[in-house]
C-alpha cells in the first residue's frame, strides 16, 4: 500500500496529502472496527455466533419437515386425475339414480296390482 500512497504524496501536493490522510483513516477505522481484519470474531460475538448458529439449524428442521410435507402431497397430476374420477363416479351415480327410479316405478306398478289382485279387484 505504501507503493501506491508514496507517489500520491510526493506528487499531488496539499490534496494528494489530503487524499493520503484520507486513505489511512479510512483503513484505521476499518482495521479498528474489524471489516478488514482477517481474524473473523471480531466481527461477529460468539454469543450471537451460536444464537445465529442454533437459529439456521432450526430453520434447516423447519425445511426438512416441510420437504416431506411437501413430498407426501399429490402431484398436480394425481390431483387431475382425482377430479376425473369425480366425474366418472358423478355420471355412474347419475345413471344408477335413473335405474333406481325406473325399478321404483317397476315395483310400485307389481306392489299395486298384487294389492288390487288380493282385493279381488282387477287392475
């Protein structure tokens, strides 16, 4: 760094000095509050180092429970073919309702002429 700062301080009079002062209260704060320092606790406390350190690994379960939830969920596919099957099964039961309707007349019909035919009543 002193390469670079030399030249500018020789050369650039009162503002390459102004820029010189500059450039190492810069790099003073910086080492002081620890963003260019390579010994990384400084920045970051222990304490909130593991407080952060136990949060992750909670949000990490959080996502593999929801990772299997996810995973035993039907598919879009399964879904369609869900509805598919509905309606098949609402057009059966439509024509089983019709079926039904028809032996219900069928048997009223029987029921009534029995009925009719134990009164000694034809039809």
């Amino acid at each position: 760094m002193e390469n670079y700062l030399l030249p500018i301080l020789e050369e650039g009079g009162p503002i390459g000095a102004a820029v010189v002062v500059a450039v190492l209260v810069v790099g003073f704060v910086l080492r002081q509050k620890g963003w260019l320092s390579s010994d990384r606790t400084k920045i970051v406390p222990s304490s909130q180092l593991s407080e952060l350190s136990s949060q992750v690994t909670d949000l990490d379960k959080r996502l593999g429970r929801l990772e299997q939830d996810v995973e035993g969920l039907p598919t879009r596919e399964e879904i369609h073919e869900l509805q598919l099957m509905q309606e098949r099964q609402s057009g059966e039961i439509q024509v089983l309702r019709t079926t039904t309707e028809a032996t219900k007349a069928g048997v009223l019909r029987v029921e009534d002429f029995l009925i009719n035919l134990s009164r000694g009543q034809p039809k």
